[in-house]
C-alpha cells in the first residue's frame, strides 16, 4: 500500500486535512442524505499495509446499514454524505476521524491514520421512516396522511430493495410493517383513495413474497385481500391464482387464472400459468384413475 501522503492533495472535506477524500469513479444522482441506510463494499488500510484490516467484499449478501447507527466511524460518516450511488472513492482519515488515540487494538494502533476505499452500490433515504416507527402508536397517530404515505412508500421500497437481493423473509417484514401504519380512518374519499393506492401496492408485494417462500396460504389471503381494493386487480387475480395452484385447488386456480385472463387476453404470465394448471390437473386425473384402477383391480380379478 502506498504512503498516505500521496493523497495530501485530495479534497479536504472537513476543513483541517482529517478526512480527505480522491474520487475513483463518479456516482450519479443526489448524495446519500443523514441517516439513510446504504449497501457499501469498503476496505479499511493501515499505512504501509497491503491487506485490509476490515472489508465486507467477499460477502455474497451486502446488509443495509444505516449512517450514523451501523456506520459510525466519524471519517466514514463525513465522506459518505459526499458521495452517491455507483461512486467509488478513497478516503484518508487521521486519528480524530478514526479510531483516536487509543486505536482499537489488536487490529489499530493508537493514533492510527488510515485509508478507506468505499464503492457505494445503494441507498434509501430511511431517516424519517426510521424515527416515524420509534414514536408510540399514539404519537404516530398525530403525524399527517401524506407523512404517514410516504412512510409506508420508504417501508415499501425498502421490501423491494430485499426482494430483488433475494431475502424475502427481511422484504415480507418491511412489507408488513408498511401495511400495518395504513389502518388510519380517511377524512374524505380522496384520503380513501390514496390509502387504498398505497395498500394496493404493499398487499400485491406481500402476496408476491409469500408465494417465494412458498407459504401458499398467505400469498392467497394478502392476493384476496388486494382484490377487496379491486375485484379487477389482474395482478391480484393472478397472485390468487398461482396460490391455489400451488395447493392444488384446481378449480379456484381456474377461476382467478380465468378472470385474470378476461382482463389481460394477452399476457404471457398468465396464459403461461393456465397452460401449467392444465398439466398439473390432467396428471392429477391420471393419478386419481390409476389409483382407482388399482382399487378395483381385485375385486374385477375375484369376479372372473
């Protein structure tokens, strides 16, 4: 590892040279805000070392932490919010933006500078949605709707940030906690429709990541209850469909699959799955008609 003061002329973001930052990579969009929570790959370096003293890159599932919580090496802190998602940058920090004087032994010694080098692979601005579920039930219901909205919008985000990482019982619990706060009583029809657009959403999601854990039964509950939002749901038509499929309740499966049909002719999901529920129900015919000839098969042969 090079000497650290090959990057003294890097950007001096706290204004007396203990965290400077070099840009690797540029990232695109707004920077990460206080408190967000963030997947980072970072490497932390003694001077003058080639191995990392901490780094989370050889993780195959990157964790959302949060800034200020999980993050809270003071350095780190200050050259986050500097930077945005897809960057990759290269911080040095001196000891007062690091692990002070004392270090952190055996790994840091004291009055250690170090060097970072941080990619920022995502975010979600979670901050006000953190604070909203710390307040008392009581106090929750004090905040206004289009407040209450987008908590649940972040929650939902935040589910669908899971699901595409494929942790679907840590998306089912965001999802959950989104509903949850969408219960409040509307003060007009207009509030009732955005309710109803939000919890539309969330039970759709819901359904969806029941069905990928293969928990039929509730897929089909949260699916029906969508269809409670809107009977002509096609999305919610199909979920319920997959459901019953998966429980082998072939008529009901028909039926949603049928309805989601009318509303969708087109849609390759859906045409796909009717082609699949009549394999499945003509092998299960077949397996009933051999079970039945196999359980009158002795008495045919006693009668001969």
């Amino acid at each position: 590892m090079f000497p650290f003061q090959w990057l003294s002329w890097a950007c001096d973001l706290s204004s007396d040279g203990g965290v400077r930052k070099e840009e690797l990579r540029p990232g695109s969009g707004q920077a990460i805000p206080p408190g967000a929570s963030l997947a980072v790959k970072y490497s932390g370096y003694l001077e003058h070392c080639d191995e990392p003293f901490c780094t989370n890159c050889y993780n195959k599932s990157l964790r959302l932490m949060k800034l200020g919580k999980d993050i809270t090496l003071l350095g780190l802190e200050i050259g986050l919010l500097t930077m945005k998602k897809g960057e990759v940058a290269r911080f040095v920090f001196t000891p007062d933006y690091a692990y002070g004087q004392q270090g952190c032994p055996p790994l840091i010694p004291p009055n250690a500078t170090v060097m970072f080098e941080v990619e920022v692979l995502d975010f979600l601005d979670s901050d006000e949605s953190d604070a909203f579920f710390e307040l008392t039930a009581e106090q929750q219901d004090t905040f206004p709707l289009q407040k209450v909205l987008k908590v649940a919008d972040t929650e939902r985000e935040f589910g669908n940030y899971l699901y595409r990482k494929q942790q679907f019982e840590g998306a089912k619990e965001r999802y959950k906690r989104a509903f949850s706060i969408l219960g409040r009583s509307p003060s007009s029809e207009a509030e009732q429709c955005q309710i109803d657009t939000s919890k539309l959403l969330v039970l759709l999601n819901l359904s969806l990541t029941y069905l990928k854990l293969e928990r039929p039964a509730q897929a089909l509950a949260y699916g029906e209850k969508a269809l409670e939002i809107d009977q002509k749901n096609a999305k919610a038509l199909f979920r319920c469909g997959q459901a019953c499929l998966c429980m082998t309740e072939y008529e009901k499966a028909r039926d949603f699959l049928v309805r989601a049909q009318h509303i969708q002719p087109f849609n390759h999901d859906i045409n796909n799955e009717l082609k699949k529920l009549a394999s499945c129900y003509r092998d299960y015919m077949e397996k009933e008609k051999e079970m039945c000839c196999r359980m009158f098969a002795p008495l045919n042969s006693s009668s001969g």
